[in-house]
C-alpha cells in the first residue's frame, strides 16, 4: 500500500464520519497540518499514528487499510440542513440505510457523552 492510498483511505473514512481534518488532528492531540499531509500521501505515518487514526474514527485498523473501492464515494452533494449526502456505487438502499442509523446512533451517543461531561 502506498502512502497516497493510505492517505485516501484515511480521508474517506473520515469524512464518511462526518469528521474534518480539524477534529481529527485535535483528537489525536497533532497538527491539523499532519493530517493534511498523510491524506495527501505527503508524508509516510508511523504505525502507532495509523493505530491512532483507526481508533479514533472507530474503525478496525483492518478496515482503514483495506477500505473497500468498490465502495468510494461516487458524489458528496450538500443537503438543504447543511449535511451531506453520500452516493455509493453498486451499494444497496438497505446497506446505505443502515449505515445512516449507525451514524445517527453514534451522533446520538456523542451528544449523549459531551452533556455528561459538562455536568
């Protein structure tokens, strides 16, 4: 695997996460600029930062390395509400509409976690 495809993987996942460079950086406690230059192959990650990145999008390491192809995003088109809406190719609906719940849960428990924190 090449760093520009593991760059690519990297920022598929994370953008399907709904996360920015921004947040990854800040949630692995590094430059926003680092991201940046993994996602474009710039630079090569050490292992235990590929590590990281995996857990930190909670996904299995497995997954970030090996992101399917078949199922890269064919467009990214902005909602009226701001969000985005991911089209897939060769995906089923059921797939698509399972993987929405999955990520409205995830949305729901992270809410969840940051009301507890500020108690």
């Amino acid at each position: 695997m090449t760093n520009k495809e593991l760059g690519d993987n990297i920022r598929k996942i994370r953008e399907l996460r709904g996360f920015t460079q921004q947040n990854l950086a800040d949630e692995l406690h590094i430059d926003q600029k680092t991201i940046s230059r993994v996602e474009q192959g710039e630079i090569s990650p050490k292992f235990d930062l590929v590590v990281k990145i995996a857990k930190a999008l909670n996904v299995k390491l497995s997954a970030l390395l090996n992101f399917n192809k078949d199922l890269i995003f064919n467009n990214i088109v902005n909602t009226q509400q701001g969000g985005h809406f991911v089209a897939y190719n060769n995906t089923e609906i059921e797939k698509v509409e399972e993987l929405y719940k999955e990520l409205l849960k995830q949305k729901d428990e992270m809410i969840a976690m940051l009301k507890h924190s500020k108690k």
